[in-house]
C-alpha cells in the first residue's frame, strides 16, 4: 500500500445529517443541520446555512440523558464556558456520531 492510500484511508469519514441542539436560553430541542469537518463541528438552520462552529479539539464529548433524551450526547470544548447537548433520532445515529468525532479528534493530532 502506498502512502497516498494510507493516508485517504486514515482520514475520518464525512458525517453530516440533522440532529437536534438544546438551546441555551429557552433550553428547548431545535432541529440543526449538522457537519463534521476536521475538528470541527458546523452547524445551522440548513445545510447552505452550517456556519456555527463547535471546536473539538481537546473537547470532552459524553452520553447524556438530558432532558429524558435516550439517543442524546454532549459536547464541552475545552476552554469553553457552554456544553452543547445534541440529540440524535437514535442510538445507532448517535453512536456513529460519536465515533466520529472521536475519530477526527485522534485523527487531528496525527497530522
């Protein structure tokens, strides 16, 4: 195997897909299209729209059973103040959601 093919195949995949966000002031469920890329994870009322950012690097990402949400995890960057608690419609969408972006956080320290 070639280093080129190393390489493309240790690279995470791309996920993207909607999934809900607790909001921070009325603490209700919003439906938010979501992207991961690189170490970061975008997000937005649209796809068009993905400008929000959620730096993972060094982040702490957790199962969480806010809100009585089964299929829910969260997200606290490191020198962030806010903890983003995102839902998932089920467990296997969130375990593929976590599983990557662990992957793009260990994947980033290799570069």
């Amino acid at each position: 195997m070639d280093q080129q093919n190393a390489t493309q195949q240790n690279k995470p995949e791309t996920v993207c897909g909607w999934l809900s966000l607790r909001t921070v002031f009325s603490k209700k469920w919003k439906r938010q299209w979501f992207r991961l890329e690189r170490n970061h994870l975008l997000y937005g009322d649209s796809e068009k729209e993905a400008c929000k950012k959620i730096e993972l690097e060094g982040a702490r990402l957790q199962e969480t059973h806010k809100d009585q949400r089964p299929a829910a995890f969260s997200v606290k960057p490191v020198n962030g103040r806010r903890t983003f608690y995102i839902s998932a419609d089920d467990d296997m969408s969130r375990l593929r959601w976590m599983q990557a972006i662990c992957f793009a956080k260990v994947s980033q320290r290799v570069d």
